[in-house]
C-alpha cells in the first residue's frame, strides 16, 4: 500500500506511481472474488444433487419394526391369498391318518390320531397318557367333524378350532395365532402319516 506523508513529494511521476499501485491492488483483489465466486458455483450443484438419508428417529423404528440387522417376526401360516401355483391341498396326498404324542401340562403326553377323509370330514382321537384307572387303559375321546382349508391352501382347521400346517405326510400342530410351535418340545407338536394297514388299535 501507499501513504502520503506530511513531506512526500507530490510530483506527478509519484501520482502516477500511486495509480500504478492502487490499480495493481484493485485488480488483485478482484481476482480474488472472481475465484470464490467461481468456486461457490460449481459447489452449489454438487450440494443441491447431494442426497443424504435422514436416520429414523428411534422411537419409529420401535413402532415400525424399521431395526436393521432385525429378526423379522413368524408370519401365520392360516393367512394369506388364493394359492397361485401348487399348495399342499393340491399336490399332496394328505388324506389318511396321523398319529404322534403331543406334550401335556397335567399328564404323561396326549396321544393323538386325525385321520383325515377325501370328503372333507375327520375323526380325532386323543388318549391321556397316564391316568390310567382301576388297572384300565386311560379313555379314548372321539370328535367328529368337517375340516376346512384356510385361502392358501397350506393349512386346515378343525371345528374345535384347532389348526394344522399339511406338509408332506405329516402335520404340524400350530398355535392360536397360526404360527408354528416354537421352543424345546417343538418337535413333539407334530403327527406322522401311517399306513392304514399298520395301524393298530387305538
């Protein structure tokens, strides 16, 4: 920069110096500006086209299940639309009898048999294990009835409400909510397809 003192010499090659430098300034200063307003805008675009992915706020994700990483719940089993292709109704050979020992709270197991008729009805037999009396064999309770397929066609229901998941000779024993029986004993809510001829009395 430039001053002008109380004794300068105020000649006109000194004027003439001063503009020199005033004009050397001012366009230095105006390259300056000219390259951050070039850089703010080829910044602008890059800002505008930018997009980022808000977090979901915590108590949403509770709501919503929108947890990543987390362990989509069991969907029921009764549920859903018409079967496009083939279904258990369809392309399986689920009529004839089955038989397993499903667990118990207050005895040794339930010894179960459905059997299972081409015309839409059942017959269900269960068996308390272990209340045996007077030396006899525990009580054989009978139910009869129509069974109805749920819309999928994977699964049936009887008239006491009971529903069983039809897979490929066996059925599985599935919960009020029509899911599958989760836990230790999972394995013992199912009943396995037996031949007819090797069916012993119940």
């Amino acid at each position: 920069m430039f001053s002008i003192g109380k004794h300068s010499d105020f000649t006109p090659s000194c004027v003439s110096r001063m503009l020199g430098d005033l004009h050397f300034v001012n366009q230095g200063t105006a390259m300056k500006f000219s390259r951050y307003f070039f850089s703010l805008l080829t910044t602008l675009p890059l800002l505008a086209c930018t997009q980022v992915e808000a977090p979901v706020p915590e108590a949403l994700s509770q709501s919503t299940g929108h947890t990543a990483g987390a362990a989509q719940p069991q969907e029921s089993v009764i549920g859903g639309s018409l079967p496009i292709g083939d279904s258990s109704r369809t392309s399986l050979d689920w009529q004839g009898s089955y038989e397993g020992v499903v667990p118990c709270a207050s005895c040794e197991g339930i010894k179960t048999r459905l059997t299972l008729n081409n015309d839409g009805t059942y017959l269900l037999q269960s068996q308390y294990l272990g209340k045996e009396q007077d030396g006899k064999e525990p009580k054989v309770f009978e139910e009869q009835g129509k069974f109805s397929w749920n819309a999928s066609g994977g699964a049936i229901q009887l008239e006491n409400g009971a529903w069983y998941q039809v897979g490929e000779n066996q059925l599985f024993m599935l919960d009020r909510e029509g899911k599958r029986i989760t836990g230790v004993l999972a394995g013992h809510y199912r009943l396995l397809k037996k031949q007819s001829a090797l069916l012993p009395r119940f």
